[in-house]
C-alpha cells in the first residue's frame, strides 16, 4: 500500500439530490499509467476534479504517500504534486508558448525595486522543454493558436512535469485528436511514466488505454467497477464494462463485432 | 515508441513556413495603428501644414487632447485584455470632479482633502463593479452601464442638492499653493519654454498682459500623467507576472484559475485601475477648468474604448497593447484638432473617426489571425 502515491478511498459527492460519486477507490503508483473509463455520464469528469480539488468529497478520504489529505483548492492540490491537464482547457490559444507555459508560476528579476517577468530565462527553459517531448518551436513567442491539437496537450504535459507534478491527470488528452497526434500524446505519456511520475489517463477510448494503460479502473453511474491489471483483462471486456456490460453486448453483435 | 517518435520530429517542421526578420518586426498588435497614425500625419501635413498645427503652440494643443484620451484607454485597455469593459468611465469622471469641487469650494477644505477623497470613492467604487461582475457573472457590459446611469444620476442630484447648480467653480482660486493640487493642473518645463522662446524657436506674446512671455507656457501635467500611465501599463502588461496574469484573465478565466492564476482579483484591479485613470483625467479637468459640472465626462468610455480597439486589442479580451491604445488616443486627437487647423467643418470628424475605426479594425483582425493562427 505504501508505494502508492496518492489513493482515493470511497469516494463520494453529491450534487444536493444527486449522487455524482457513489464510493469510489482508486489508487495510483509512481512510474504507472492507471486507465479510468467510463461512459459520458459515468462520473470521470467529477472524480478527477474532486482529485485536484476543485470539488471537495462529500465522503471518503484521500491520502498522499499513506497520510491523509484535505485540498480547498486547486492550487492546494497543486502544490502536493497534483497537476491536472484538461481537454480544452489546457491552453490560452491568444498567448505566447511561453506565457502559457509559465502562466501562475512566472520567474521573477529584480531589478530595483520592480521584479520583472524573467523572459530570458522562461524562453530558453521552455524551448529545452519541448524539446525534450519532441516539439520544435519556431519561437517562444510563438502563439499556442498556431499549435496544433496533440502539440498544446503535449505543452500543458511538459509544463506539469517541469514543474514537479508526481501525479498527472490527463482528461480525455486524445479524445479530439487525429491518428498521428493521438499517437504522439500517447508517445508522450509514455516518456512522463518512464520519469517516474503516476499518470492518470481519463478516456472512453479503449484501445488508447490498451496502448499505455497499466492498470485500469472503469466507472460506471458513479461506481467503481473494478481495477484489472494489464494482461488481465481483454478490450472486449473493458469496452463491456464501460457500457454496462449487456447492451452494448446486443448492439454489438448486430454490428458485427467492429465497436 | 519512443524510436518512432524521434524519427518523426525532425529538427525543422517542413510545414512551418519561415518568417524573415522584417515580417516578423512588422507583425505585432500595434500595426495597425502605427500606420493609422502615419497615415493620419502624412494627411494632416498635407493639408495643414501651414496653420500652425505642427508649431510648439499647435502640437501642445492636439498633444494634450491625445493626452486626454491616453489617461482613459490605457485604463481602458487593460481592463478590456483582462476580459472585461467598463461602460462608467465618463460618469466616473464628472463625478470625480464634483466630489472634489464640492470638498474644496463648497465646504472650504483643502483641495488635497477633495482629491484624496474623489480618488479613494473612485477606487471604492471600481472595486464595487468589480467584485459585482466577479461575483455575479453578468457581462460587465450591464454591471457598468448600470453604473454608467447611477453614478450620472447621483452626480447631478448631489451637485443640485447642495449648490442648486450642476456646475460648480471657484476651485483654482481655492487651490492656490495646495500642495497636491499642482500634480494635475501645473505646467512644467516653463525654464525650457522661456529659453526656447528666447533662441526664437517658439513663439513670444507681442501684446497684452503676457507680452514677453512664450506661447507655450509649460508641459501640462496631464500630458505627464499620459507618459507615466503609459510606460506605467506598457511595463505591467508585458514585462510583469501581473502582466502574464491580465492576458490569462482575459483570455480563458477558467484555464487561468485552474492554474492558480487569481482572476477574481486581476480583473477587480483593473476596473479600480480604470477607475483611478477617470479620476486622474477629472483632477487634471477641474484644475485646468477650475470648476466641475456634472455633465463632463459624456461619452468618454466609447472614446476610451476605440482608442483601444483602434490600437489593436481584442473586445473580448486576452489581447491587445498598451502602445497601441496610447496611439490609438494620439490618433483620435490628432483628428479631433486637426480638422479645426485644416478648417474643415466639426461634424466630418465624426465621419473620419467612423472610417478610421472601420480600417484599423479590419487591418487588426487580419494581423491578429496572423499572429494566434485564429481561424
């Protein structure tokens, strides 16, 4: 129990009347890639946010390296080493590569009795580091408009690892993206696990998860369905189990087997 | 994997066409009103060159209108780069201006009294659209447009109420030797304009009380206060974190806070910012006027606001430049007084600005694509 590095342990939220969350555990070690499905609707979305602290937990309890945790806030989360990258979220299209980069977290330089915005510095440390993830800048002060889909994710990535993330949630990173940019993020959370960092992958696209996942939660009407392990388990089941299991079953086989 | 992906990352995008070192220079928020603004010398030199508009005289005229306009649209322009826009500016500024017209002349306090005074209700009440627009989630547009008519309102009724007059003067031969008074309606530099006048370079009075003494008399404050509120929001906005903070308010507020950027605060201390710059221009106003009405200040936050939009920055936020809001400001003073030294009738100034606008936003939306790859 003790390698893991955050575990979440029957979680609950309600929204007034509705259960979003109706116990949920899952935990995450470092150097993994935990897989968490589910359908729209299943409560990833609400999971996630209550694990960087954007909600808080009507129930249960959330405990970092085996002690227990409280976040009020994201940025209380933040500063325990969890970093979240949303699906649309993750950038400011208007701003430089830069300034996206650095946002919250800019370096200063004094000079008198001003501190300035460090530009110097944040250029070049923000080129060395989309460099390292495979991503040649024509300029720092390159809008992140002019970025592609698979290259923001892999900014906003880049950007929670530099600064110290030992968990990194990943909602839906793949789900908007074409062939080549899916395979490059996924290439991508690939380099961060071999850092040694737990990365939490949200998707309801089994054969992404297939591709990177070391373990794999699903969620089902704010319900943990279960975590298996790779190789345990085959995509056919998963894609059940997301789904509710018999349904997609029927629909399945009126479509030949191709979801 | 990760061979893969190494051989598919070569050094250089073959699909990312490279800029050479001009087109770069030339591609940034203000261009548009860089040119706007030779665009707007080259014709008034054309056609005015002999009206005295480019002597000492002329240039402090239209350079303090410009001034004027400045004050307000580098308030302006950084409230509307972090995301919001403020519709009370000019009932801010008649306000101001019976606040401290009323402390000083009418209940015999100092005028410093009155200006601290205006400019802490000034702040108070920035704070007050602030926190309602944060706090509620309505547009800005109709917390300050509420604001626009409150404040008006109240400003008339106060000014009746007490004086039984909507104008209220006096206020120069009350600020006489106040030791705060001097900052918005002095003149500084008078040395240098004697000392030029004396080289013949500027022009002396030949009768009258003043003969002897330069046309020019000094640089006004208010011009100063332009400089200082410029260099002041050009350096916040692109040299600082705070700066870094205006832009992510503005441009996504959600992705901002969600990594610890404050939004809430950065946008309340814009509008307090946009606010404090009303107040400025309405201590510069009553000072060089030496009364305050409670109808100044009509209009001016769509005065404000072209200027910004002529300057390059974006309505809905999370880009734009201070630059280019001050040159936006020149331009609309340079137009506004240089149809009077042409001698050209009052009412095309309006058609000019019209078509002024019209360019400068369609020329700043095409850079602007340019720049963020917008589609």
């Amino acid at each position: 129990m003790s390698d893991n590095l955050i575990e979440l342990v029957d979680i609950e939220k309600h929204f007034g009347p509705v259960i979003a969350l109706n116990g949920v555990s899952v935990s995450v070690k470092a150097g993994e890639c935990h897989c968490l499905l589910g359908d729209n609707g299943a409560g990833k979305s609400t999971f996630i946010k209550t694990m960087s602290g954007v909600h808080k937990p009507t129930k249960g309890k959330i405990l970092m390296d085996g002690k227990e945790v409280n976040f009020n806030s994201p940025r209380d989360a933040m500063e325990a080493g969890i970093a979240t990258v949303y699906q649309d979220l993750a950038m400011i299209p208007l701003m430089s590569v830069t300034r996206n980069f650095w946002m919250g977290r800019e370096p200063q330089k004094r000079f008198g009795p001003f501190k300035f915005f460090d530009f110097a510095q944040a250029n070049e440390v923000t080129m060395t580091e989309m460099a390292k993830m495979g991503i040649h800048l024509r300029s720092p002060d390159q809008a992140v408009g002019t970025l592609s889909g698979g290259e923001r994710q892999t900014v906003a990535i880049s950007r929670a690892v530099f600064f110290g993330a030992k968990v990194l949630i990943l909602d839906e990173p793949t789900s908007a993206l074409g062939v080549r940019q899916t395979s490059n993020v996924l290439a991508t959370i690939d380099k961060v696990r071999q850092k040694g960092i737990g990365v939490v992958f949200i998707t309801h696209n089994v054969r992404h998860a297939m591709a990177v996942g070391d373990r794999f939660t699903v969620l089902n009407r704010g319900k943990t369905l279960g975590t298996a392990l790779r190789g345990d388990i085959k995509a056919e089941e998963l894609q059940d189990l997301m789904a509710g299991g018999q349904e997609l079953a029927e629909l399945e086989g009126s479509l030949g087997g191709t979801i | 994997m990760a061979e893969t992906q190494s051989a598919a990352a070569p050094q250089k995008d073959e699909r990312i066409r490279e800029m050479s070192p001009m087109r770069k220079a030339l591609i940034r928020p203000e261009l548009g009103a860089i040119c706007g603004t030779i665009l707007v010398f080259m014709f008034f030199l054309g056609i005015a060159s002999d009206s005295g508009m480019f002597s000492p005289e002329g240039i402090i005229n239209w350079g303090t209108v410009s001034a004027q306009f400045a004050i307000i649209a580098v308030g302006a322009c950084l409230l509307m780069i972090a995301g919001e826009f403020d519709l009370s500016v000019g009932s801010m500024i008649g306000f101001s201006g019976i606040i401290i017209a009323l402390i000083s002349v009418q209940w015999g306090y100092p005028v410093w009294v009155g200006i601290l005074v205006a400019f802490a209700m000034a702040l108070a009440i920035g704070a007050l659209n602030g926190y309602l627009v944060v706090k509620t989630g309505l547009p800005s547009f109709i917390v300050t447009l509420a604001f626009l008519y409150i404040l008006r309102g109240l400003t008339i009724f106060i000014s009746i109420a007490t004086t039984r007059k909507t104008i209220i003067g006096g206020v120069r031969e009350v600020a006489e030797g106040d030791p705060i008074a001097w900052l918005f309606g002095g003149k500084v530099f008078s040395g240098l304009f004697v000392w030029l006048a004396d080289l013949g370079i500027v022009g002396k009075f030949v009768a009258g009380p003043k003969a002897g003494q330069p046309v020019v008399e000094g640089i006004p404050m208010l011009m100063i206060w332009a400089v200082i509120l410029i260099v002041f929001g050009h350096l916040l906005l692109t040299r600082t974190r705070f700066g870094n903070w205006i832009f992510a308010a503005g441009g996504d507020a959600q992705a901002a806070r969600y990594v610890g950027v404050p939004v809430n605060r950065v946008k309340i201390l814009m509008f307090m910012f946009t606010a404090f710059c009303a107040t400025i221009f309405a201590t510069c106003q009553v000072m060089e006027f030496g009364s305050a009405a409670a109808d100044r200040g009509l209009l001016k936050e769509f005065e404000a606001i072209i200027s910004v939009v002529i300057g390059g920055a974006l309505l809905t936020g999370g880009y734009g430049s201070v630059v280019g809001a001050a040159l936006g400001a020149l331009i609309f003073g340079v137009v506004q007084q240089g149809l009077f030294f042409a001698g050209v009738e009052s009412s095309l100034f309006r058609v000019f600005l019209g078509v002024i606008l019209l360019l400068a936003v369609i020329l700043n939306t095409y850079i602007r694509r340019m720049i963020t790859g917008e589609r």
